[in-house]
C-alpha cells in the first residue's frame, strides 16, 4: 500500500501595514534593488560604465590607409545643381534685323488680286441653291476662338423706348397762312387742354374747399361758444333720457349674471359630448379620405380644368400685348415728376398776319426739343431749380468789443 502524501493546511499570510517607514522595511524585499543603486553610483565614480565595449572600438578594416574623398565640401554643395534635366543651352549669336525689300505699285496689285483670289477659293457655296453666292456660315469654334464672330446682342438691345418719330411734324393750323380748318381743329385742341387743366382745378377744390368753408367771424364765435359748454348743463330732456339708460343697463347686468351662472355638467354629459366630437372627427377623416380616392377618377375633368387654364392664360397675355402695343406711345413715369403736355402755341383769327414779315414767333425750338425727348421716354421730366434763397447775414458788435475804448 502506498502512502498518500497530504499537503498541509495552507498558512494564512500575515498582512502588515506599509504606511510606516519600519513596516515598509519590514515587510518589502528591496535588496536586489539596493544591490543594483550600489553598483551604479560605483560606475559614476570610476567612470565605468557598460564594460569595454563602452571605451574601446575595434577596427576591422583590412587596410588602414584612408583614400582622399573628391567629395565638395558642404558649404559648395548647395550651388549644384540637384537636377538630373540639363539646362537649356542659349545661343550668343546676336540676329540681324532682315530689311525687307520695298515692293512696287505693281506688285502690290499683284498681291491683292492675289489675295481675292485664295479667298475665293476657300468660300463655301452651297451646292443645292439656285445662286451660286458663298453662305455666311462660319465654323463657330475658329469664330470662338480666333475672335471673328461678333458678340450677339439681347433681343431688346435695338427696341426703342418709343415709336414717336424723332422729329414730331408740327400741327397745319401753326402754319403762317393756315386753312380754315386746320386753324379751328387746333383751336379745338387748345380749348380741350384748357378744359381739362379747369376739371382738374373743380376737383380739388371740391374735395378741400368745398369740405371746409370759411364762415364769418360771429358764427365761428356762436359755434365755438356751443362746443365749449356742452356738458355744462342738463336739460330735463336729458335727465330723462339719461334715468332711463340708467335703468336699462341695471336690467342687463341682471340678465347677464342670471345667464352667467350655469349648473356644472356631469359626468354622462361630458362622456356623449366627448363622443360626439370624436364621431364628428372621425366623420371628417373619412370624408377626406373618400374625396381624396375619388380624384382618381377625375383625370378628365382635372385635365379638362388645365386646358381652360392655358387657354385663359394665352388670353390674357394676348390681352396684356395688345394694351402695351397701345400704350406704347404714352409717356411713363421715369422719375418723380409726371409727364405735361406742352402749352399749344396758337394765334387767334384776328392775330393771324397777312404776311411774313408781319408774323410773331411763338414758342422756343430748344423747348419743343426738350418736351419732346421727355414725351420719347429718353429722359426724365425735369423741373427748373429754383435758385437757392440765403439770408443775408447780419453784422452786430459784440458785447465785450464794445466795451473796449480806443
């Protein structure tokens, strides 16, 4: 029989505090530690350190003689170059300016026809037109690029800003000796500004005067006198009318605090008023939704809908080209000012003169010019500025100066 070998019970270890210096000796193993400090500060006295490999170096070369490098020397280093491309090679010969020959009348002729000729040559003709003209067709990259082609304006680059002619032919009836009816067609036409210069006037005198007159000096003082003591007394009318108010509001507080106090609902009211509200929702959802399934099966009417919708479009910008081709010649409003017609500078029949030398000029040519780019949408309506007023300063003594005696 063999013996079993039982190990024995397994000491606790004794647990000991480092905090202290003394447990920490106590309880730590540093010797290896210490041994090797030792060694080293030994090494930093002696100057020791690493064995001989540290302080000897071993030459293994077979020979010994040192061949001199051609290597350049560092600081001559950065002038080379580091590039493997050689430089460009410059020639040095220096270029005689080549005269040209000086060519004749003759040959200068030749060259030209000669020119007309190659131009020719190269034209494009198209080869299934009646006449046999070159076509104005260019390859549009050489035209991009070698800058031949011109640069194509915006469509409205050439649109005048009006149809007005540029000199405006003045009426027959201005004319020195004038037929009978072209002088009263133009008095017509003066009298029809006049009109409508005095229905503007009524106008606004209608809106302003007319809505303020001015009353005498004792019903002004009558008026004011009345406005003023309004509240200051009661007739008994007023008191009446005022007793009665009184007691007819009393009644509506009454009424609207019986009105205001409700008894509180219960439980089974809030519960079907809820209900109802839900149903009503839900009724409206699926409304909705029906409505929404439904448009599926409207592809004809909605497509119907869209036509008329082009239809009225094209109508109304149609519409919208007709009165800009008629208000074409109105003039717009450019700037603050408003576009006014001229005065018509007329003579009436007892002025008119029976020769030239008796005749009046009316008018100013640079005026007419003047009203007549404004009416051309050329440039603005303009006003004459007035010149500026500056008060004239005043000159006075002052206080101290004055006192001073020279």
């Amino acid at each position: 029989m063999t013996e079993e070998i039982v190990d024995p019970e397994p000491r606790r270890r004794k647990r000991i505090s480092k905090k202290t210096k003394k447990g920490w000796r106590k309880a730590s193993k540093v010797d290896d530690i210490e041994e090797f400090l030792e060694q080293t500060r030994a090494d930093e006295r002696t100057g020791v350190s690493g064995g001989n490999s540290r302080l000897y170096l071993i030459d293994n070369l077979k020979s010994s003689s040192r061949k001199k490098s051609n290597a350049d020397l560092k600081c001559h280093q950065g002038l080379k170059l580091d590039s493997s491309i050689p430089p460009v090679h410059v020639s040095q010969k220096v270029v005689k300016p080549v005269e040209k020959p000086v060519k004749s009348t003759a040959s200068k002729a030749v060259s030209k026809t000669a020119s007309k000729r190659r131009s020719a040559s190269h034209a494009v003709y198209d080869l299934w037109s009646t006449d046999m003209t070159p076509s104005e067709e260019v390859d549009e990259h050489f035209a991009k690029v070698c800058k031949n082609r011109r640069v194509k304006p915006p469509p409205k680059y050439r649109a005048k800003p009006s149809s007005i002619e540029t000199f405006e032919i003045p009426h027959p009836g201005a004319s020195y000796n004038p037929l009978h009816d072209d002088h009263q067609a133009l008095l017509k036409r003066a009298i029809e500004i006049e009109e409508k210069k005095e229905k503007c006037e009524m106008k606004l005198k209608q809106a302003l005067d007319n809505y303020f007159p001015v009353t005498s000096s004792k019903s002004s003082e009558a008026i004011w006198l009345k406005e003023m003591s309004v509240g200051l007394t009661y007739d008994d009318k007023e008191k009446s009318e005022k007793s009665a108010n009184d007691g007819k509001n009393d009644s509506d507080v009454v009424s609207t605090f019986q009105s205001g106090v409700e008894r509180k609902k219960t439980e089974r009211q809030r519960r079907l008023e809820k209900e109802r509200r839900l149903a009503e929702r839900k009724c409206q959802k699926e409304k909705e939704q029906k409505l929404r399934e439904n448009e599926k099966f409207r592809l004809k009417s909605i497509k119907k809908e869209l036509k008329l919708r082009e239809m009225k479009l094209a109508t109304r910008a149609a519409w919208k080209e007709l009165e800009r081709q008629e208000n074409r010649n109105i003039p717009k409003k450019l700037g603050k000012l408003n576009y006014e017609e001229p005065v018509v500078n007329i003579q009436l029949t007892e002025e008119l003169s029976d020769s030239l030398r008796q005749v009046k000029p009316e008018g100013h040519i640079a005026e007419i010019m003047f009203k007549h780019l404004q009416k051309k949408n050329i440039i603005e309506p303009r006003k004459r500025a007035k010149p500026l007023k500056r008060c004239a300063s005043k000159l006075f003594e002052k206080k101290g100066h004055r006192a001073v005696a020279i």
